[in-house]
C-alpha cells in the first residue's frame, strides 16, 4: 500500500530462544502495527501469517538493506497511474505529477474546486470568485471565519484554563487487562495516582467495548476519569489528555468538563481524540499507553 511508510521490518529473524527463523519473511511497518494491534485485541500472542512464529517488537528489527532494494523497486502513483522507483514516487506526488489533486488559489476567497493538476490553469482562468461582488465575498468569507473560529475558541479555552489558580497535571500509563466475561474483553486502566491533593483513576476501552473490535477497521479509544478520593463538597474540574513525552501519536486537544461529588465520581466514557485508526493501532500495539492529564479546578 502506497500509503504506509516504505520502512521495512525483518520479522522472523528470531524464534522462541533466540534461533532464527528459517523463512525470514518481511513485513512494512504499517503492517507490523497492525499485527501486533490485533494480536492485543484476542489476547493472542503475535505471529507471523505465514509461517506462525511468534512476534514482537524486542524480536524485531530493520532491515536496512531489504528497505534499500524496496526503494528502487516500481510502484504505482495513486494519481496517473504510472510505475515509478518507490524512493522517488513522493516527490512525484506532490510536486510533479500532472493529474495530482490540487485546489484553486482563489479557494481563499471561497472557491471549492479541487481537480487534477493539468486543469488548474483552465479553471483559475474561467473561475468566477475573483469577480463576485464584496457582498458575495463577505457571506462566503464569513462562513469561514466561523470555522476559524470554532479553531480559536479551543485555544483560547486552554490559554484560560492555563490561568487557573489550581491547576494539576501528570504523566498517566494505560495498562491492558481482560474482563471477566466468559467472552473476555480488552481495556486499560492506569494505577492510582495524586493530582489536586486528590486520587484519581482512568479506564480506557476499544471500540466502546464492541463484541469483536479486531474484526473492525475502524478503531477508536474511549476513556473515563474516575475520582476515588472522598470530598468534602463538589469539584468542579476540565481535564483533557495530551500526548505524552517522547511519544508520536497524534491526538486533537478537546476539553472535557464534570463535577465531581461523592456520589458521582465517574465521567461518562468520552473519545480519546485520536486523528484515526492508524493512531490507535500505534497505542494498541505499544505495551502499555502512555499520557499526559491535565485537570483544571474551577473555583466558584
């Protein structure tokens, strides 16, 4: 798939104790993650499709030379169809394919047209934004400020946040366990841990605790917050995961808000805003889930 990383991975180049594997098979990273994301979901260990080894990312590595000959060899470009060394075919893509998706430059000013390359001059030249009237404009331009603005209200949410007299954060490990159903089912939960002077615990489930979320394409995380302190009067308090350090996964900052009271000391299950299931592939497959939880105290 064109889409996945060129990186390739020798995945059978160790075995049980440590001899290797006779059919030294090779898989790209893309497919690696997912393996290793499935393999989690039915509580199996991972192996090779081919020959059944086992497999894991410590008896894994890359293999620099095999990821050199794929380089050179043809692929396909998603756009014109022509067969190009994989090491050039990027560039190709972005920048000198003739039939390559491209916009308008007027699309600041509204226009929504999006067509292969070779027919941009054509259409900027026949296009009818650059004539419409101020009045025109002003409705159109308004329709995006609106979704600017949608963009902004989240920031300056956090920069208000971030100017909060109590404000607490730390480092949160998801760790995977089963349930007890005859069927069991995977979810995370992270240890205890203080922030506000006050216990905390998050839970972490796939695909809302679906039937069979390894027979699905489309995966996502949702997760609750749950205070195990007791308090003396409601807690009001936003709260919102980030990435945490030295990790890559790729999360949309949201902000989720809940009053905490004795008797009501659990959020609903909200969304871990990943961008898609890649992500979440990436953070099913990793050992353990590692963020960051920021939490809010909103004083009356």
């Amino acid at each position: 798939d064109q889409r996945l990383p060129s990186r390739e991975w020798s995945a059978g180049m160790f075995e049980g104790g440590g001899g290797p594997c006779t059919n030294g098979h090779l898989m790209c990273a893309g497919c690696f993650i997912h393996l290793l994301a499935d393999a989690r979901l039915k509580e199996e260990q991972a192996t090779c499709p081919n020959c059944r080894c086992e497999i894991s990312k410590s008896l894994c590595c890359r293999n620099l030379a095999v990821e050199k000959a794929v380089s050179e060899l043809p692929s396909e470009c998603g756009f014109c169809v022509r067969q190009f060394p994989r090491s050039l075919l990027e560039r190709h893509q972005k920048e000198e394919c003739q039939d390559r998706v491209t916009q308008c430059k007027y699309k600041r000013i509204g226009c929504p047209w999006q067509g292969p390359y070779h027919e941009l001059t054509v259409h900027e030249a026949e296009c009818t934004h650059p004539a419409k009237t101020g009045n025109e404009l002003m409705e159109i331009l308004d329709e995006m400020d609106q979704s600017h603005k949608k963009e902004m209200q989240l920031y300056n949410s956090i920069f208000s946040l971030l100017s909060f007299e109590k404000i607490g954060y730390t480092e949160v490990q998801f760790r995977p366990y089963r349930t007890d159903d005859f069927i069991t089912r995977l979810y995370y939960e992270t240890p205890r841990f203080t922030v506000l002077n006050q216990t905390w615990v998050l839970k972490a489930r796939v695909n809302d605790s679906e039937r069979n979320p390894n027979l699905s394409c489309k995966r996502t995380l949702s997760f609750q917050l749950i205070l195990k302190s007791k308090i003396s009067s409601p807690m009001e308090c936003s709260f919102l995961l980030l990435k945490g350090p030295y990790d890559d996964v790729k999360i949309n900052p949201v902000i989720y808000h809940f009053v905490f009271t004795n008797e009501n000391n659990e959020t609903e299950y909200v969304p871990l805003p990943i961008i898609d299931s890649v992500e979440c592939n990436k953070l099913l497959a990793a050992k353990n889930i590692n963020l960051r939880l920021f939490i809010f105290q909103i004083q009356k």
